[in-house]
C-alpha cells in the first residue's frame, strides 16, 4: 500500500508536529503536550505520520525520538510545483488580457 502523504497533513494537529519537528527530533511526551491532545491521540497521529513516511521514530531507552523525514515530502512538493506553474500561466494570460484593454 502507497502511503497517503497528502491524507497524513489533511489534519491540523499532524501539521503542528511536522512544523514542530522542523526545528529538531522531540520525544513523544513533548509533542503530546504541545498539542494537548492524550497519549492515545498523539500515538495515532505520530502513527499515521510514521505510515506516510514524514516522520521516524528512534528508541532511545524508554523514550522514542521522532524526527522529521523531508523526502517523505517529495510527493507534495512536486505536486505543489505543478500547481504553481499552472497558475503563473494563468496570471501572466491575465496580465497579457490586461496590457491589451490597456487604453493608449
């Protein structure tokens, strides 16, 4: 089964720990506290997260370390890309349509 990118960040609270993780590995525990979300709850999304390879997660004695896994992002990124090209076309026809109505 492909993993499901694009459904891991369609909530909110899985884009917090992403962003989160950006500035370095947490434990689980900070992560469930910055969300204030249960143990059970963070577990799930760190899980689906760790399904859709955008995160890691590193046993360190009792404690598991997540990190941030940024190649699990290609997917999004090539897809944002695609999108931002269509839409530069879209806005330079406009800005061509517009330079036409221009009055002289």
């Amino acid at each position: 089964m492909l993993p499901d990118v694009f459904g891991a960040l369609s909530n909110p609270a899985r884009r917090v720990i992403l962003d989160e993780l950006c500035h370095g590995p947490r434990t689980a525990g900070q992560l469930t506290g910055l969300l204030d979300l249960s143990r059970s709850a963070a577990s799930e999304h760190l899980g689906i997260l760790r399904e859709a390879g955008l995160v890691r997660e590193e046993r360190h004695g009792r404690n598991r370390l997540y990190h941030l896994q940024p190649a699990g992002l290609a997917e999004v990124s090539g897809w944002v890309k695609h999108i931002e090209q269509y839409w530069n076309r879209r806005l330079e026809a406009l800005g061509e349509l517009l330079d036409e109505e221009k009055p002289s």
